[in-house]
C-alpha cells in the first residue's frame, strides 16, 4: 500500500468517534438515496408483474387497446382461432379480463380480475404460496397479502364480479400499491358477463425461431380488429400509464431524497476533512506538495465513501427483505442502474466536499502555516 492511502487510513483510524461519524453519516445518506430507488423501481416492476409473468411472447388486444389498467378489451371468441393459424404461432390462449373492486371484511381494494379456461398455460398465477394454481367453479385464487389484510383463507368467500368466489389459492407476487390480481374460471367470468362469446386477450407464444417482433407484425397483418404487441412493448405500455396517473408523488420523493442524500454526504465528508486541517497544514509545513496533499484527501473521502456505500447496499438488501414481510404492499427491487448511478455521483461530491478545505490550506504560504498553523 501506497504513503498515500496508509496516511489516509491512518487519518480515519485515528479516532473511532470520527471514524463512526463518517462512515455512518455516508452510510444513511446513500441508504436513503438507495431505498428511495428501490422503492420507485419495485413499484414499476409490480405493476407489470402479471405481464412480465404472463408466459407469454405477444399479447393480442382489441383493436386501440394497448395496456390492462383502466381499459376494456372485447373481441369475438373466433379471434383466438384466426390468430392461431398465424405463421409461428406456437400457442394462442384467450383470457377474460376486468378491473374489479375485492372486499372481505373491513378491507376494500381493486383487482386485476382473470378468466382463465380450465388447461390455461398462459397468465395464470405463478407462485402459489397455498392451495390450487387453478380455480375450479366457483373458486379464485388470490392474492396472499388482500387475504392477510382482511383476514380470509381457503374456503373463504370474497365478492367479485356481483357474486362470491371460494378462495382455492393464495398467490404471492400479484399485488402491487394500485392493485392486486385475482384468477376465477373462464366459465364463471363469461356467464356473469352475458352476451355473445367474447374474450378480453389472446396470449400468445411464438414457435422456436421466430421472434415476438417478427410474430407480432404478421399477426398485426393477418387479423383484423386487433392491436398486437410483445410483452415487452405491453408491460412498458402498462407501466408508463400507471405510473404518469399515480406516480408523481413517488418520483418527487425520488429526487427530494437523492438531493437530501448527497448534501449529506458532501457535509459529512466535508466536516470530516475539515478535522484534519492541522494534520495538513502540518503537511503542508513540512513542505509536502500541493499533489500530495490532494491526492491524500482524495484517498480519505475514497475510503469514507466506499466504506458508507457498502454498508448502505448491505442495509437496502435488507430492508428489501424485511418490508414485504411487513404486509405492506411494497416491494424494494435494487437495480444495477441504480447502484452505478448513486456510486459515482456520490464519489464524485464527495470529491469536490473533500477538495474545498484542502484547497485553501493549499494555497498558504509554507512559512505562515509553519510559524501560525491553520486557523481553526
């Protein structure tokens, strides 16, 4: 190891009040910065879980219709056969859908509610913590967190649809801060529904070598009345509409705590360099370089920053763990993009809080800071 970073870990170490400050003072600042990205990026990811969990590569949609929330999507049952003899379909499977309110007991909320046919493969729940996958008459499956929150199980009764459904299932996954996702039989969906046969989306999965892009155009031009997308065009279409009604406040709260965040961490740093401008200006005395000096710091606020970040990642992960447990409907998801983007942007205020005391003591004249030292 370098004089450079051993007087720098020698300045840090020298007192473990300091020490503790430091690297503490960074660690909250950066877990606030880190939380507050994890929360806005879970959120995103739960709105588009049913989605991105479907198992399927292309959706198939009426006609304008191109998320799930607040729309109504209503095709001729047929439009599953037309879009399953389609070149590289491997797979079409028609669901029912609507947005409905679920209550039992004193909790309210609203549902993603989904018909499912008896043999569906596709956009059915994918995690089943208790119970059957698929409801049989009379039956749904729902989501673990509603039914703790209102205190049902299976064999209860929720209403959905203007009538009662058995809980057969309890999902984990399928409820985000908007809604949740219950799955009844396709069956019961229809007759409550009336009218002639309809379907709501057709799920579709493309054959080996054909991709969801090149499927979806062929679709687009072989069936009428329909809008047809990936599931990754669907999902980000779902997750731009949901978040531009609902989450401004969260997006706020975003940016109020990355600024908050990093002025904390330029102020601690700053404080913490700023201690040591005898040790410097003694340095500086004893004719040290201007590089010198910089290049210490440098390694000082390096070492706080690293130090504080990992610790802040440590503490996020586990808030990440602990948060859903809560019952609340939140879910904290890290992203890699945002460890890059707090990291650098940390280190590089960190920087400049570090660089400001050690300019000044940079530019006094040797023979003062040796005969007077550094004023406090």
């Amino acid at each position: 190891m370098s004089a450079t970073w051993l007087l720098a870990r020698r300045n840090l170490l020298r007192s473990r009040a300091r020490l503790a400050v430091s690297i503490g003072g960074v660690a909250l600042a950066l877990t606030l910065v880190l939380a507050l990205d994890a929360i806005f990026e879970g959120v995103g990811r739960q709105l588009t879980a049913y989605v991105d969990r479907s198992g399927a590569d292309v959706w198939v949609a009426q006609s304008g219709v191109r998320n799930l929330h607040m729309v109504a999507s209503w095709m001729p049952a047929a439009t599953t056969d037309a879009v399953a003899d389609v070149d590289g379909v491997a797979l079409a499977e028609p669901i029912l859908y609507t947005t409905d309110s679920m209550s039992a007991g004193d909790e309210r909320g609203w549902a993603y509610v989904i018909g499912l046919t008896p043999d569906a493969s596709m956009g059915g729940p994918w995690d089943v913590v208790e119970g059957t996958d698929r409801p049989g008459p009379g039956e749904a499956v729902i989501d673990r967190r509603f039914a703790q929150r209102a205190g049902v199980g299976l064999g209860d009764r929720v209403p959905m649809l203007g009538r009662e459904f058995r809980v057969a299932g309890l999902t984990e996954g399928t409820a985000s801060l908007v809604n949740s996702v219950a799955f009844v039989p396709f069956d019961d969906f229809a007759a409550r529904r009336g009218g002639e046969p309809a379907i709501s989306y057709v799920l579709v999965r493309a054959s080996a070598g054909t991709s969801p892009d090149a499927l979806a155009e062929r679709i687009g031009t072989s069936v009428d009345g329909v809008a047809v997308q990936t599931t990754a065009a669907f999902g980000l279409a779902e997750r731009k509409l949901v978040l531009d009604m609902s989450g401004d406040v969260i997006s706020i709260m975003n940016v109020i705590g990355f600024v908050v965040g990093l002025a904390v961490v330029a102020l601690t740093v700053y404080i913490a360099t700023l201690a040591l401008r005898r040790e410097y200006g003694s340095l500086k005395a004893f004719g040290a370089p201007d590089g010198y000096l910089y290049r210490v710091v440098l390694a000082q606020a390096g070492m706080s920053v690293v130090a504080g970040f990992v610790a802040a990642v440590a503490i996020t992960a586990a808030l990440s763990a602990i948060v859903p447990r809560t019952g609340v409907n939140l879910d904290l998801a890290i992203a890699g993009a945002s460890l890059v983007k707090v990291a650098a942007v940390a280190a590089v205020i960190a920087a400049l809080a570090a660089l400001l005391p050690i300019h000044q003591i940079a530019r006094l004249d040797p023979v003062i800071v040796a005969r007077e030292g550094v004023s406090t």
